[in-house]
C-alpha cells in the first residue's frame, strides 16, 4: 500500500469470492481435471527474498488468473491475497497446506484483502 508509513491505521476490506473449477483434460497426463484457473505464490515456508513478486510478507498471494477461467470470471485478480479458502485459514499457512486446500474442493469460497480496497483512516 504506497502511501502508508508504519504505524498508519488502515482499514481493509475482505471482498468473498465464490467460483466452482470446470472440468478440463491436462495437458501434461491427457487425464480429466478440474482447473480454478489461477497460480498462488507465498506461504510461511516461503523465502520473500528469493521470490520475483514484491509481496510484503509471506501470505497466499494470487500471481496470474487465467483469462476468461472460473476464478477471472468470479472477480479473482492478482495480487489478491487469500485469506481464507472453505473456512481455512489461510493467513499462516504454508504453500503446500495452501495448494492442497484448493486442490481438495470442486467449488471455492474465498475471502481476500485486495490492496486497492484498502482506506486509510
């Protein structure tokens, strides 16, 4: 958040995000999948410093949304920060326990911190 000097009260709107994957046949195996349609990055196990995005600390982050996938179409965008997914909490979370939630349900209800939703006050 530019602008913002440590100490600043600032207040952040959780935005929920509710999409179901489709179905899909991966490239890779030829098998049917379901796709979410977007690439996280972060996780407590994470090294900020050895990751190319400029995230300011080791949340989910989504980094890409597919263009015209179920998570684009449901209002996901990068750099949205998940701080739930199906009532986990996602907010210390590591990036594999963060995957294999995502992983584990046919419809997604998230709520994350969006950067441009946040006020100051």
């Amino acid at each position: 958040m530019s602008g913002y000097q440590p100490g600043d009260e600032f207040q952040c709107l959780s935005v929920p995000i509710r999409f179901e994957k489709v179905a899909s046949i991966d490239s890779k195996t030829g098998l049917p999948t379901l796709i979410c349609g977007f690439s996280i990055v972060g996780g407590i196990d994470q090294d900020l410093s050895k990751s190319p995005y400029e995230f300011k600390d080791t949340g989910i982050y989504v980094t890409k949304t597919l263009h015209g996938g179920p998570a684009q179409s449901a209002g996901l965008r990068p750099g949205d920060r998940i701080l739930q997914c199906n009532g986990h909490d996602f907010t210390l979370v590591t990036h594999k326990k963060a995957v294999e939630c995502i992983k584990k349900y046919k419809v997604l209800e998230l709520l994350v911190e969006r950067e441009d939703e946040c006020v100051k006050v």
